[in-house]
C-alpha cells in the first residue's frame, strides 16, 4: 500500500518532515489559520493554501487505500487476487484507475454476457479467444458452435450460439481497465462538445443563443461555456453531445485486441469488439468524460467565486463612526437607520424626498437633523431602486449642512436576505425587515467583513454559474474562504457577533454564543486569559483561538495584537533588554529591527515566529485592509437612457467571472467589461487586471436599453473598441483522430 506522507511529500514537492508534522497538528485539532500562523517551525513556513492542498490531498489517498482494503478483500474472498493484481491496485493514486481495475470482478445485475453462461456458452467464448493468436491454425467456427445449439437452454440457431459467446467476449474486453484509461483519455483529447437549441426555441428566443450552433473540443472548453450548456441541457432548452471519431475507436481497439490471421475469427472479433464499444463502454466513457469537464468547471468557478468573496470580505472598511444608513425608495419612502461609532442601532425614520416638493423640504429636515445630532461622519446609501436619485437628494442637504459626513452608495446584495434571517430576528426582534436591511447596509460600509459573514456567500453577488456547481464542495470552499478572512484580519472579542466568532480558529458556534452571553454578563473581556471563564472554552480551544483576538485598551497591549499569549515571555524578555516597558514597545521601532533575534530563540518560538513578532509590534494593532476608497458616479447620470457610446466613467467593480468583470455605474444595471476590453495587453485571467470592490474608470462602448445590457472598456481610448464583446468563445471544428501509429506510440503495444 501507498506510504502516504512520501507520497504528499513528492507530489506537493515538499519535505516528509513538513508533511508528517503539519498532519500531526491537524490530527491534533489545528486549524489552517493557526498552523499558517503560528506554528511555522514546525511545518517550515507552509502557507494557508499549502495546507489546504495537502489536507485535501491527504483526504482523498485516505479514502483511496480505504477503498483499496475493501476492494482487494473482495476479489480475494472470490479466490481471484493474483500478485500482479494485487501490485496494481496498491499502486494506484486516482480513484478511477481503481474502479477500472475492479470493474470484473464488481457484483453486477445479470448481464447478457451472465445469460449466455448460464446457458453453457463460456467454452465456446474461450475457444474462439484460443484462436485469436498469431499461430493458431485454422478451424470451424460453424462446426464448434453447433455443438452448443439447443433448445431446451434457449439456444436455437448459430446466431444465437455466436451472439452468447460474443456478448461474453465483449463484457470482457469492455472491463480492462487499460483499454478504458486509453478510451477515456481519447474520448478526452479528442472529442467536441455539440450543442443545438432545439427547434421548439426561434432564433433570438433564450439567453442560449451563442449555443444555438456550438463546437468546442472538449479539453479545451472554458468553464463558464461548460456550466452554460449543463444548464441549457437541464433546462431542456439545449441537446448537447459529445462528438467523436468511432472508427479510429474501432481501429484501436482492432490493433489491440485482434491478434490472429484466420479470417473467420478476425470478422467475429471485429463485430463483437464494435458491440462493447457501443454497448458497454460508449454511455459510461462520454458520461466520465462529461463528469471530468463539469468538476473542472466547478472547480475553476469555485475558484473564482473564492477570489472575488475573499476580495469582497477583505473590501476597506469606513471605519467605526457615527452613521447614517438610507435603504432608498419611491413610493414606500427612504428607509433611515442611525448607528454609532460601534454599529449599535440608535434611531429609525422614514423619509419621502421623492414623492413631492412637500415631503422632500420635510425629508431634507429629518436627514439634516440627524446628521447633526448623532455628528454623523458616513452616509450609506443602497444601491437598489432609487438609490442615484436618494444620493443627489442627499447631495443637496449636505450643501445646507455644517457637517460634511462622507456619501457613499454601498453594494446591497444580499441585505434583504439577511434582513429576514433567523440572525437578524435575534439581533432586532422588534424591528421590521425594511429597518434591519438599512441597518445592514450602514454596518457594510463601517466594516464589510463583520456584517457580510452574517450572509450565505451565495446571496452576495460575486459568484459565477453559482447554482450549477457541485454545492457541498462550493460551501466547503467558501467557508474557508470566510475563515482564512476573518483571521486574517483578527476580530474584536467585545464587539465581534456570534457569527464573526464563530469563523475565528477553534471556535464553534456554540462557544461563540456564550462568548457573546458572558460578555453580555459580566462586560467587556480585559484580558485574554478571561477567555478560559468562558463555558466550553478549554485550553485547545484558547490555543487555537487567542491570536486572532483582540480586546482594544486591554490590560495587556499585547492583547490588542496578532502575537500570541503563548509568546508573551519572548516579547517580555525583548523590552526588558530595550529598557522599554511594555505599554511603550511600539514606539522602539528602531531598536526592534536592530535586535539580535537568534538570542531570543527557544525549542518552541524560531525566526519565522520572532520576525512575525517584531513586525507585529512596530504596528500593533493595525489592520491589514487597504485604504478605504470609494467611487464617484457622474451626476445626471442614473438610467441606462442617459448613457452615450463614448462616455466616460467612474464605477465600483461589483463581480469577477472567468470571461469579464461587472461594474456598477450608478445606472441600476452593471456594465460589462470583456476581458478583451480590460487592458491594451492580452489578458488571460481577469483577476490579473481587476478584482471585487476596485474603483475603475471605464468607458461606454455599447448600451441595449431592451436587453438591458451595457458594454464597457477600460482600454485606452484609441485602442477600446467592441470586437472583444461579441468574440466567439466556441468555433466549429471537426475532430482530428490520431493514427493507429500514433495510438500505439503514446500507450505501447500490449502484443
């Protein structure tokens, strides 16, 4: 069997000791944050994706020798494992090649190959089989066979003697676990995927319409394309097909299979090996082959989705001020929430500036009242349905006002999702739906990370084909992505939500909510240590979770800073040698780089954790989000009708997909950026160029008011231009087969 470490350490090219000591931490109950971050002696500096892919890949060759067991104690009890067998399936590494190699010996339903040896057939397939080699002499086919006619077994004519032993033959040839591997790679390399609306959808009647006559070799079809048809096939909307050239499939398996001279035998083989291919392998092959390409789909997709939430979490915050958050309106009215500096709710009202000059003079009153007596220094504004017109509204009243608070439109997505969630009905069980969704909002632009964690990732607005993937791996991945945010970023323990806590390392949701309850009990955590009063809370759970804590204005200034308790002594030892005391430490800038940190190296803390220590303490406390910018729409522009071809703008990129990015530009409908259109260079990725939350300056290419649908470059201008946006991504090919020569160079001769 497969020695798992060696393996891991040779296909990730890495150390057998980084790979057994980061699989003991996380047998131990580690968590990637914690291993990435503070036990970087022990598994040399593996970073959070290192670990990731190692415990994944650790995971599936578990599963694999699992599989292996079962697999060889079965073919065993049936007195059917030979060395060689054995040999083959211990060294297998992908789980397909396994099920190949067990496919004959896999209980299966009665087949038409068990029919024909129940009915005493069998001889007669091993006697043709003894023929099918080079040196054989000739013999009667005809002369043998009818030695198996008989009626009492259902065996009447010569056909059916030769369809019994054919179809024994066939089932055979069908399980060979070498010729199944070549035919999957063929069909892989090899095949086009063909699509075709059907002829109940005219031309110009479904979003498929790029699919009406669609051809792509299948190892080379863009994963967004791939999901695209899966979608348009289940909706019944698309027939879609795989494309392949049978008769080099009949000419491989012709070379591999057929072996004798004797003309009779040739004809059988060549039939009966048509009748496996068509019958027994062409479904289950073009099924794996359709498989393969929809899980690389998924993946790259997941992929995407992962980037795109990571850089949505991770968008600048507004910082903890007084604010006022407006979820905009017409006929229903503007929705006001007033949050303090920590994101309590304060105030509610609903205002109508846009129903009339009378309400809009009463609406300015409210709104410049409020700004005043709270000293409001942010204003968000949703971004759904009169959100440019709430804005200019707003405009206008600060123009009026001694305060100048920051206006920013902030990205809604998913707000009314939370605001009917069982988490908003236990944050404000006395408020409605309409005043927590503006409270959403407001808490999105003081700190998008906390508030965005409290929402399904899927309600956001940043994935790709979100709903065609494989669901279980798009949650595992996502949550991951949320967990690797949140400790990147460190949470405030006596201001973060049960649901921020719950994503910090070792915490589960039910130590998250007593962290919640005892702070509501006995106030504010002033020290990290109080942590270990806390139900549930034992010492691993303090371990794992206590670096990614902060308590700000703490006893211990440390506690307000990445370095973790269990280093403590180490950061003690440096001041007492600067002579600076603790409290003052951040102020040595200085002295810190200067220090000699081998002096300070023990068993447990190395030079990975010191130099992470030192870095931490020259800031302590920052925080590692960029710089909080914010795009400015164009005034009088708020409807796609107001756009001209050439027009330039200012807009926040609002989702990333493999083929463009979206940008809102104030007109209630995202423009798209094809990724022909992102820069004066060819671009391969458009994560390379853009990412979610980045502030852009785009220019108007093309607009279709009836379809809604605005095309945007970022292009210079002497170089922008709508080619890219209409780019065929698929093309009519016709499928290139190798030669028999070229079959047998690339998988050898068995014969």
């Amino acid at each position: 069997m497969l020695n798992i470490p060696q393996t891991l350490a040779e296909e990730l090219s890495l150390r057998p000791s980084q790979i057994q000591n980061a699989l003991k931490l996380f047998a131990e109950g580690a968590t990637v944050p914690f291993i990435a971050r503070y036990r970087k002696e022990r598994t040399g500096s593996l970073d959070e994706i290192q670990l990731r892919d190692l415990s994944e890949r650790y995971t599936y060759l578990t599963e694999l020798e699992n599989r292996k067991a079962s697999i060889l104690e079965a073919i065993a009890s049936q007195g059917k494992l030979t060395d060689e067998l054995q040999s083959k399936i211990a060294g297998c590494l992908q789980k397909n090649e396994l099920e190949d190699l067990y496919l004959p010996y896999k209980p299966k339903r009665r087949t038409r190959a068990t029919i024909a040896r129940e009915k005493g057939l069998e001889p007669l397939a091993e006697f043709i089989k003894s023929l099918n080699n080079p040196t054989a002499k000739p013999a009667s086919l005809e002369q043998e066979a009818a030695k198996y006619i008989s009626d009492e077994k259902g065996v009447k004519t010569l056909e059916d003697v030769f369809k019994g032993a054919s179809d024994i033959l066939a089932e055979e040839v069908s399980e060979k676990a070498d010729v199944r591997a070549y035919l999957r790679d063929y069909l892989m390399q090899n095949g086009v995927f063909i699509s075709r609306i059907k002829d109940d959808y005219p031309e110009g009647s479904t979003k498929f319409e790029m699919y009406r006559n669609f051809q792509v070799n299948a190892k080379d079809i863009i994963p967004h394309n791939m999901l695209a048809l899966f979608r348009g096939e289940s909706e019944g909307i698309l027939n879609l097909d795989l494309s392949f050239d049978e008769d080099a499939v009949q000419s491989y398996l012709e070379s591999e299979e057929i072996r004798t001279k004797i003309p009779a035998v040739r004809d059988f083989y060549r039939g009966m090996l048509k009748d496996a291919f068509n019958r027994l392998m062409k479904t289950s092959l073009t099924t794996e082959v359709r498989a393969d390409r929809k899980a690389y789909a998924d993946i790259e997709s997941i992929k995407t989705f992962e980037t795109n939430l990571r850089e949505l979490l991770l968008s600048a915050p507004a910082g903890m001020k007084p604010t006022l958050a407006i979820d905009p309106g017409f006929r229903t009215g503007c929705k006001v929430t007033v949050l303090n500096e920590t994101g309590k709710f304060l105030e509610y009202q609903t205002i109508f500036p846009h129903t009339g000059a009378g309400q809009r003079v009463q609406a300015a009153s409210i709104v410049k009242s409020l700004i005043e007596k709270y000293k409001i220094e942010l204003i968000a504004i949703g971004n759904g349905t009169a959100s440019r017109e709430t804005d200019e509204f707003v405009a206008e009243v600060l123009k009026t006002s001694d305060r100048q608070p920051i206006k920013v439109i902030v990205n809604e997505s998913g707000a009314s999702i939370y605001s009917a969630s069982e988490v908003a009905r236990e944050e404000f069980p006395d408020q409605d739906v309409t005043v927590r969704g503006s409270i959403s909002i407001g808490r999105r632009l003081q700190d998008p990370l906390a508030e965005l964690v409290k929402i399904d990732p899927k309600s956001i607005g940043v994935g790709q084909y979100q709903h065609d993937v494989d669901q279980k791996l798009l949650k595992k991945k996502l949550d991951e992505t949320v967990e690797s945010c949140v400790n990147y970023v460190g949470v405030d323990l006596n201001t973060a939500s049960k649901e921020l806590l719950t994503f910090v390392s070792g915490m589960t949701p039910t130590i998250a909510k007593n962290i919640v309850n005892y702070r509501n009990e006995h106030g504010a955590f002033t020290n990290r240590r109080k942590l270990l009063k806390v139900a549930k809370l034992g010492p691993k759970a303090f371990e794992q979770a206590a670096g990614f804590l902060r308590i700000r204005n703490g006893e211990n200034p440390l506690d307000n800073t990445a370095v973790h308790p269990e280093s403590y002594p180490v950061v003690e030892a440096i001041a007492s040698d600067l002579k600076v005391p603790l409290t003052q430490i951040s102020q040595a800038a200085e002295q810190l780089k200067s220090i000699d940190l081998k002096k300070y190296v023990t068993d447990t803390v190395g030079l990975p954790t010191l130099r992470d220590i030192i870095s931490e303490l020259e800031k302590p406390g920052r925080d590692p989000r960029a710089e909080f910018k914010y795009a400015t729409f164009k005034e009088g522009i708020k409807e796609i009708s107001d756009l001209q071809i050439g027009m330039e703008l200012e807009g926040s990129v609002t989702n990333v997909a493999n083929f463009g990015a979206f940008v809102d530009i104030g007109v209630h409908q995202d423009g798209l950026v094809h990724i022909s259109q992102l820069a004066d260079r060819f671009v391969k990725d458009p994560k390379e160029i853009v990412k979610v939350g980045q502030v852009v300056k785009v220019r108007v290419l093309e607009v279709d008011e009836k379809l809604k649908r605005i095309s945007l470059s970022m292009k210079s201008p002497d170089k922008a231009s709508g080619e890219g946006n209409s780019k065929k991504i698929g093309k009519r090919i016709e499928p290139k087969s190798p030669t028999i020569e070229d079959l047998k160079a690339k998988f050898g001769k068995k014969n």
